[in-house]
C-alpha cells in the first residue's frame, strides 16, 4: 500500500519507517527542509533508540522517500496520515493550524478517494473540520473519509510501541474506510478497536490524563510517606498487585513532563470546558505536577541549610530516559530553581545537554557524570538513564566536596550508597546515610 504521512517528527517519522519496514511505499513530508535534508541523506534528527537502523533499511529498499512538497503523495497514497504538531496554545488549548494547512493541502491534491486519518493528538470533533475544510478547498468532485487513528507511541520506546502496541483504535464512518485501515493493520496481531470518529478522538486524551492522574497520585502519596515515616516503592507495590489498579504509572518521582502529558491534560479539560462539564480531577493532576519541583528543591534546602554559592550535580536532562527531547522536562523546572537559590549547577546526560543548551543557553553540560559530580556539594538524579545506576559511585563519592545525592526518581540503590558514606535522598522514603557528620 502507498501510503503518506504529514509531519516528522517523532510520532511522524516512527509512523512512516514503521509502515516502510511492513513493505509500504511510504513518502514522508514536511516543511521543515533541515529535517528532510537530513532524512534523505539517511540521518534521523533526533534520538529514538532503533529508528536509525529502520531508516537505513527502508531507504536502501527504496520503501520510503522524503520530501517538503507533497503533493505526489497525495495524488499516490491510499491513506494519508496528519501526523503534524498541535502545541498548546497559551490558554491551555490546541493549536489546529498545522491541522487545517495540511487538511487544505490535501484539498488541492486529492484527485480520487483517500483515507485521511489523523494521528495527531487532537480535540474531538476535529475531524469534522478536516472534512469541512477538504470540502470547501477541493477543487475536483471527488469521495474521500477522515478517519481517527490515535497513536499510543512512548518516547524511548516508540518502535517497540509501534510493532507491538497493546491496541489499535480506528475512528470510521464508513465499511469502505474501515475495510481499507483493517488492510493497512492485517499484520498486527492485537486487538483492533473500530469505534466513531468522535469516540476515537476521546480516547487518546481521556488515556494520556489518566496516567498523569495515576502519577500525581503517587507523587501525593509519597509526600504523605514521607510525612509519616511510611515507605511510597512498598505501598506502590501493594496496590499494584490489585489487578483492578496495576503497578504501571505507580511509580513516585519528581512528576511527568514531556510533549504529551502536561498538553493533552491542558487540552483536555479545555475541550469538557468548552462542552460545559467540569474536570476537577484533571486540574489538580496538574497541579499537583507542577509542584513537584518546588518540593524537591525544598527537600535539598532543609538537607542543605541553604544552596546559595553550593555546586549541584545534575544527572538527567530529558523528561524521560531513552530521548533527547527536554519539552516541559521536570529538570529545567529544577534547575531554574536552584539557579533562583544562587546554586552552581553542573549537568549531565547521555543524549539531551544539545537541546537543554538551546533552552537555558548558560547551563554548564559535563561530558560525563564524574565530571558533573567533581567537587559538588550534592547530585541531583532527575532522569532515571540506565547508565546513572551503574557508573562507579565510589568514584563519585571520593571527587564530591560533600556526600548528599537526592533521587528523584528513586531510582538507586540507597542502601549501597549509604555504605559508601552518601546521605541518600529518595522520594516518599526514609532517608539513608550518616547524618551525623
């Protein structure tokens, strides 16, 4: 099958590779000609574990092409996915502009029947003005359906999510559209989802707001632990073994960031707003993230006495491990604030000091954690990489001007760093360490 998809970015590019490495003919479009340059000469702009290999592989097969123009793809493709960005808009909605420019362009384009199928996280009801719009720009009397095809795809993990996803949710009005997305997904062997067009829509956000809802929870609950002596990984873990609630997302940390969560949970109580039902749940989701950061810096100050003129080591950039990409990452909060105490800040990350330098241009990028930890006062984990729970500790310890690390994601092992003479500092625990000095 020919197949288009509008946009590059990370849901994009995993849709398009992910499609050309089944066997489709797939032709990649943006505007953005630094992203297809790149593309076309076989580099993936930005870091997704295994998606550079599936680009070597499909280019050099011939399955998949890039280009800023799309008009061959519209007039080649039998489904056409809308895969372009929809920021917040600075009241909390959906900016649709790249939707319409592509739904337009499509009307231009379109000579006989397509599968318009938007995969961008968008409000409900969208569909009808991609419909609306292709049918007043059209310029030939021709059929066509707008179908909702939600993406479920994990930074860090989006190529395992892509071949294996837990579900496949497909938004049709028609048996012609519906028949052509089943051929599209024959070689997924999951359950596939066939609902309304307006019901498909609701599901991506009503998901994405029920796993911030799951993580601010469990944050709270931490700070009740801590209050209480009580301990947050041990009453994870014992909910989690109820099947009606699951361990997945129980998880207590230092809050969720990323391009999803915090839009989508926006999004989403704009669009019951606008219907006139209210949220409360929702808000306070994101309230209850927001304050994350403050508390945490909170932790370090009554550890620290105070941080002014101290030099913290900050381990982790992205919003998650496995990715370069630092949109609403819990880690610029942070730093922001230690920088507003009068700390030092030294940072490291495996894949994301480039992106976090284009956002905080005087932030200090070590080229290895032992770097940043050299003379610190305290390490700061906000990102759990893999790679923070095995580097040598003992090292760290012994290049340290003081011994304090503050795990915000509770992700180390506290005992063996309070053997080697840290003070550790998890989230919704007791602390470690010798505290005496």
């Amino acid at each position: 099958m020919k197949i288009a998809v509008f946009g590059t970015g990370y849901v994009g590019l995993v849709t398009a590779l992910g499609f050309a490495k089944l066997g489709n003919k797939v032709y990649g479009i943006d505007k953005d000609m630094g992203k297809i340059e790149s593309l076309s000469k076989g580099r993936v702009p930005f870091y997704e574990p295994g998606l550079q290999e599936i680009l070597k592989e499909t280019r050099g097969k011939g399955l998949v092409e890039f280009h800023t123009n799309g008009a061959k793809a519209v007039e080649e493709a039998a489904v056409i996915f809308i895969c372009v960005g929809t920021p917040a808009l600075p009241d909390g909605r959906a900016d649709l502009s790249q939707v319409e420019e592509v739904a337009r362009f499509i009307a231009e384009n379109i000579r006989d029947y397509k599968v318009i199928a938007e995969k961008s996280t968008v409000p409900v009801k969208t569909s009808y003005w991609i419909k609306r719009t292709v049918n007043l720009y059209k310029k030939e009397s021709v059929e066509f359906d707008v179908v909702s095809n939600p993406e479920f795809l994990r930074e860090g993990s989006a190529v395992q999510d892509f071949f294996h996803p837990e579900r496949i949710v497909v938004g049709t009005e028609t048996e012609r559209a519906r028949n052509l997305m089943r051929q599209l997904y024959k070689d997924f062997d999951v359950p596939l989802l066939f609902t309304d067009v307006g019901t498909a829509e609701i599901i991506k956000h009503a998901s994405n707001s029920f796993l911030a809802m799951k993580i601010s929870f469990i944050n709270m609950l931490a700070e009740l632990c801590e209050k209480v002596d009580a301990d947050v990984d041990m009453v994870s873990k014992g909910m989690g073994l109820d099947s009606r609630i699951g361990e997945r997302f129980l998880r207590a940390g230092i809050g969720f960031g990323g391009s999803c969560f915090p839009k989508d949970l926006k999004a989403f109580y704009r669009i019951a707003e606008a219907e006139g039902v209210e949220f409360p749940l929702l808000r306070e989701t994101e309230r209850v993230n927001d304050l994350r950061p403050a508390k945490f810096i909170y932790k370090m100050k009554r550890a620290m006495w105070n941080l002014r003129g101290k030099k913290i080591g900050v381990l982790g950039l992205s919003f998650k491990p496995n990715t370069d990409d630092i949109r609403e990452a819990p880690s610029l909060k942070v730093i922001n604030l230690l920088k507003s105490e009068g700390a030092k800040i030294v940072a490291y990350d495996p894949a994301a000091c480039k992106n976090a330098r284009a956002v905080l241009p005087e932030l200090r990028c070590a080229s290895s954690p032992y770097e940043a930890a050299q003379g610190a006062n305290a390490i700061s984990l906000i990102t759990e990489w893999e790679e923070f729970k095995t580097i040598d500790w003992k090292r760290i310890r012994e290049s340290m001007e003081t011994p304090l690390v503050f795990d915000g994601r509770n992700a180390l092992d506290g005992r063996k760093l309070a053997s080697l003479g840290f003070e550790y500092y998890p989230v919704g625990k007791r602390p470690i360490g010798n505290f005496n000095g």
